[in-house]
C-alpha cells in the first residue's frame, strides 16, 4: 500500500455532497452568529460539517454524538475552569479527564474524541463563565440541526443504483456458473479445467456479500429520508431476490466442489448426467430471468416463462458415479425450490 493510500480515497465524494456541507456550514455560522452574539460561531460551524453525511440517518446519529460529546466536554471544561482557573496546564489536565469520563461511561471512539475536543476549544477560546458554555452548547446544537435539515432537504441521497448493479452482476455470474458447470458435466475436463470451474464459481461469494452490503447500505439511506416512500417497494423486492439467490450460490458452489472431487471422465456417458446439465441451463435462464437479464426474444413468448419445469428422468448410474449424481440431484432439487417460490 502506497503512502497516499492512508489518506486518499479510490473514488470522490460526490459534489453535492460537498454543497450541501458548505451550504450547512454557512448558514449554522450566520445563524448562530445571529442568535448569540460574541465569540465566532465556531463550534455551531463544526457541527454542521459533522453532521452532513452520505444519509439522513447517518446525519442523526452524528448529531447526536457530536451533541453529547460536547456537553460533556463543555461541562468538563467549566468545572475545572471554575475550580483552577485558565492556567495552560488545566487544558491537559481537561483533556485527560474528559477521556477518562467518556471510557468510563462506554462511548464510543468518535464520541469520546469529541468530549476531549470540546473540553479543549472551550478552554482555549476562553470559558470564563457558565453562560459562555451554555452559549456553546446552544451554539452546537444550533448547527446540528442545520446540518440534519440541510441533508434532508437538498436531494436526500439513496443508495440504490449500487443495489442494483451488485444484484444484477451476482445474478448474472451465477446465471454463467450454471452454464459452465453444465458444459463441463457433458464433456471431458482437463486438471486445469476443473481447478478454473472451482475457482470461478468460489468467486461468487465475495459478490454475494457485495450485493448485500450494498442493500443494506440502500436501506440505511431510505431510514429518516423523504423520499424513501419512492423507493421503499424495490429495496425490498432487491432484498427478496438476494434471499432467493443466496441459497442457490450455495447449491452450485457445492454442485461445482462436489464434480471437481468426484471427477470421471466417463461421467459425460450418463444419460442421468446429459439430462442435469440440461436442467443446469434452464437453471440458468430462470435466474436471468428473475434479475431481469435474460435476452428474451419477442418470439417464442415461452422465453418469458420459467424454464425448470420438465421433469427429469433418471437411470441407475454406474456404482462409481451414483455418489456424486446424487448429490448433483439434491442440489438441483433445491435450487428449483428456490427458483419455482412465489
């Protein structure tokens, strides 16, 4: 990892993004600096910076600790004040009890930082009085909220075209996977054929956990959003879908590890293995289908219509073969339970 890789990001935040936390920081400063006269409105100007993040919800939950963190901080710094004065080494001494008190009541690394900041800035800006702190908590309070009005007002963020991409991507791997193992059952397979099948299917886990991630990022931005109402019906027709896919990742992982362990080159001879690699195919174009991927022609009209419907005919294996096309079979008898659910 490269230096600039500890403090640069892969990709910018987008710009409104950075708008709407200059438009939240402008107007917390003119708005406290209105309100409460005297010292620069810094901490209302800090907060709303905070506050202004990627969803509504995450803005609350920064509100509120920036809030309590600097109660805290701002109660340390004016009892210390009071008792020992505006000497320089009261800051330090501040700043160590602030972070002990936040330890001792369980906050969290964020929260427990802000305690000691505002202990600080207090100190260091001069609370000579419990009135110049109780300005500055008014003063933080002021600009959280601006920063939680702002992000709610100015084009909420939702998180769904990520969803969409990740689920669409997972389906359309897992839609190839399916292909390519029902290709290597109908005809012979180099070591090296078998090793790539193994590890080309293990690669859908990491998608999987992309895919859901990205929903679950989807349903964090619509929690507290206006605009949630809008979308709240295809979130969570994404988050059925990856339910109904996730098993069958499993099923042809474990499909794909059990070929690759009991490979024969006479398996592609079994009728029963030709009729479950047909079954793997129209597997496949079921699962496009449910992601909305399959190609389908305007003619024949049964391109529409789920393909894992024919029933499957099977003949007695060779006794070196039975083992791995039953187990074939049961995984297959799951993922038609999976794609044939309402």
């Amino acid at each position: 990892m490269g230096i600039t890789d500890t403090f640069r990001a892969s990709r910018r935040v987008p710009i409104l993004q950075v708008a709407k936390a200059s438009v939240a920081t402008i107007a917390a400063w003119l708005l406290a600096g209105w309100l409460i006269p005297g010292p620069l409105p810094v901490f209302a100007a800090i907060a709303a910076l905070l506050v202004v993040q990627p969803s509504v919800n995450q803005s609350l939950g920064k509100a509120i600790e920036r809030s309590i963190g600097v109660i805290l901080g701002v109660l340390v710094a004016t009892g210390l004040s009071l008792v020992f004065g505006q000497n320089s080494w009261v800051v330090l001494v501040a700043i160590m009890i602030a972070m002990l008190v936040a330890w001792s009541l369980k906050m969290t690394p964020g929260t427990s930082n802000q305690v000691a900041i505002s202990a600080m800035l207090v100190l260091a800006l001069g609370a000579s009085s419990p009135e110049y702190s109780i300005d500055r908590i008014i003063e933080t309070l002021i600009g959280a909220a601006i920063g939680i009005v702002v992000n709610a007002l100015i084009v909420p963020p939702v998180a769904l075209a990520p969803a969409r991409r990740d689920i669409s991507l997972l389906g359309g791997e897992l839609a190839a996977s399916l292909d390519r193992l029902a290709s290597a059952l109908e005809s012979p397979q180099s070591a090296g054929d078998l090793q790539r099948l193994m590890v080309e299917a293990r690669l859908m886990r990491p998608m999987r956990d992309a895919a859901d991630a990205s929903i679950s990022t989807g349903e964090e931005s619509l929690t507290l959003n206006p605009r949630r109402s809008a979308h709240r019906t295809e979130l969570t027709e994404l988050r059925t879908l990856l339910d109904r896919l996730s098993p069958i990742v499993t099923q042809v992982i474990g499909m794909t590890r059990a070929f690759f362990d009991h490979y024969d080159a006479a398996l592609a001879d079994e009728p029963t293995v030709q009729a479950i690699a047909e079954q793997l195919r129209r597997a496949a174009h079921d699962v496009r289908l449910a992601v909305h991927l399959a190609d389908i022609d305007p003619e024949p009209m049964t391109s529409a219509i789920p393909a894992l419907t024919s029933p499957l005919v099977v003949t007695p294996p060779k006794s070196g073969h039975w083992i791995l096309i039953g187990s074939l079979m049961e995984d297959l008898r799951r993922i038609r339970a999976e794609l044939v659910e309402e």
